[in-house]
C-alpha cells in the first residue's frame, strides 16, 4: 500500500519537474538568441570591421577621406556677394533708391582711383554696335553705346548686381534698366519692350533681364547701353572690346580721365578694335591702367601677402590701402591685385 501511495505521487511530481526544467532551457535560449541579435545590430550600424581605420566619415558602408586642402580651397571659391546686400553699398555710401540714373550729386569722399573687376562680363546684346559714346548735333550728347537688337531679342546682365531702377521714361530711354553690379559700376539698359526681372532682383551676369525694343526717344530697334561709376558716365569703349565682344583686361582702373567727353561725333562707329577714327586707346596722361604705369600680380596657389609685398619691394599695408582690403582677406586664386 505504502508502495502505491508513492508511484502515484510520483506521477504527479516528476511531469511538472519536467516542465519546469523545459521552460527554463526555452527562456535561457530565448535571451541567448536576443542578446545574439543586439550584438548583430551593433556591428552593421558600424559598417566597419576595423575601428583603428576610422580616420574619416562612414556613411552607407562607405569610407569618405576629405583632404582637407581641397575643402579650403573649395571655402574660398565660395566668398559670393549675399543676394540680400545691396552691391557696392560701402562705396555708394549706403544710397540706394529707385527713381534716377544719376542721384549721387550729394555724395561725399568719393574714391579718386578705384579697381573695378571685370572677370564675370558678359556682352548685354548679341548684335554690332551701330552708335557710338559722343556728339549727337550741338546740343545733345550720347553717353552710351547703341547695340543692334530686334524687338524681342533677348537683352543680358553685364555683370552680377542688383536692378536699382525699373522705369519708363517716353522722351528718353523709354522702358529702361539700372543694374548696381558687385563690382562697383553700373550699368543702364535703355529702349526695353519687355522686363524680365522687377526692382531689387539680383542677377548673375548672362542672365535675362529684359527683351530688347523701340520704345521712347528711339529710331529703330536697337539697345542703348551705358557704363557709369557713382552716376557718371564712362565711355564703354574704355571697357569693353565690342568688335571681339570682351573686355580689354581682366579690371579697369577708374580714374578723373575715365569721365572725359569726346567732341567725335557718335555716328562714328569703330569697325574694329585697331582701327578707329573716333577711339583711341587711353594713354599715359590719361589712364595709369592702360599705360603700364600700374602694377599687376595674379594670385597663384600658396602666395601670401607678406610673400608679394616681399616681391614687390612694397609693404602688406601698402597692399591693402591699393585694394581695399585688410590683412585677413583671404586670396583668391586667380584674381588679381594691384601692386602699385
């Protein structure tokens, strides 16, 4: 009897001995395998099987190695005009409006020299010049450049800038632009059928801003170009080549002859940038640029201000004072500073 009590407890205890001890081996296996997975996980997030290599970025499984040279010379070629500036605000003495061509009567300590950067150009219009900067009559003066253009040509910035004025003026210039450029000048783009762009715009040089027309004191179609610094005009044969539709040098020295007047008639068109009856090229009295009486040197890669001026046989303050500048600007590869 004894013995049947104990087989019969028996039966009960050792199934749920056995169950206990199953359960146990399953949730022992079940951590094992998710700590398994964690570990998994950890290591393709790294994507690397060595983490003494980790030098640079890793991104997608890929290892990136930046040279740290390129990133700065990429930094520099990165020093752009802020579209939200006004162009040239520090020179015009903070006068921005947009009504007039010329409104800077009232402005003081204008510069006596001053470098303008002509790198960026590019022609307003594609046609020939049929006008010239000069006489017309006794009376009237043409202070620009006729350009040929049918209604409807498509009309470029000369330069990166900002349009200051947007207006129509019927005994003139008829519909008309005024581009403020980054470098300094500015440019007016006269008899317009169409614009393309509104007031406080900033354009990249070559970009559309207009169409070309017939519109105010005109005689056909044709666009009426002018160069000006702080509201005066310069002739743009001084600038630009328009036979061979560039500019002369890569930056034009502005100076009190840059504004002088021609008793030529503008009739007189110049058929090439050689022969011409009515231009001639600015000499030593009249343009210190042009006569070679003004120094040059095209930034290459390492040169240092100090290293420059050592060439030179000048100073850094020099330097800096010729192209208004400070000691910590940085230089830019290719541009080009004024040495004397």
């Amino acid at each position: 009897m004894e013995i049947f009590k104990l087989f019969s407890k028996a039966r009960v205890i050792l199934p749920a001995a056995l169950m206990f001890v199953t359960l146990n081996s399953f949730s022992q296996i079940k951590q094992e395998t998710e700590d398994n997975s964690r570990s998994d996980i950890k290591y393709k997030q790294l994507h690397s099987s060595n983490l003494n290599e980790r030098q640079g970025l890793f991104a997608d499984g890929l290892k990136l190695k930046l040279d740290l040279s390129v990133l700065d010379e990429v930094e520099e070629q990165r020093e752009e005009f802020n579209p939200e500036d006004i162009p040239a605000d520090d020179l015009y003495g903070g006068m921005w409006e947009n009504r007039y061509v010329d409104m800077y009567s009232s402005l003081k300590n204008a510069p006596d020299t001053f470098i303008v950067d002509l790198d960026n150009f590019t022609m307003p219009a594609a046609g020939h010049m049929t006008s010239n900067f000069g006489r017309r009559g006794s009376r009237r003066y043409h202070y620009g450049i006729d350009i040929k253009a049918q209604t409807g040509d498509t009309i470029y910035a000369a330069f990166d800038g900002k349009i200051r004025v947007k207006r129509y003026e019927r005994s003139g210039y008829g519909y008309y632009l005024v581009v403020r450029h980054v470098n300094g000048l500015e440019t007016v783009y006269g008899h317009l059928s169409k614009f393309l762009v509104e007031e406080n715009d900033f354009v990249k040089s070559g970009e559309p801003i207009g169409l070309a027309g017939n519109t105010g004191r005109s005689f056909g179609s044709h666009l009426h170009f002018e160069t000006r610094f702080l509201g005066k005009p310069i002739n743009p044969n001084f600038i630009i080549d328009f036979p061979s539709k560039t500019v002369h040098q890569d930056e034009y020295l502005v100076t009190n002859s840059s504004y002088r007047k021609t008793n030529s008639s503008s009739r007189s068109v110049i058929k090439t940038a050689a022969d011409s009856n009515n231009y001639r090229q600015p000499t030593a009295e009249t343009n210190k640029f042009v006569s070679g009486e003004v120094q040059y040197h095209r930034i290459q890669k390492g040169d240092t201000l100090g290293a420059i001026s050592r060439r030179y046989g000048t100073s850094v303050s020099k330097l800096c004072t010729l192209n208004n500048m400070t000691s910590k600007t940085v230089l830019r590869v290719g541009k080009t500073i004024r040495v004397s």
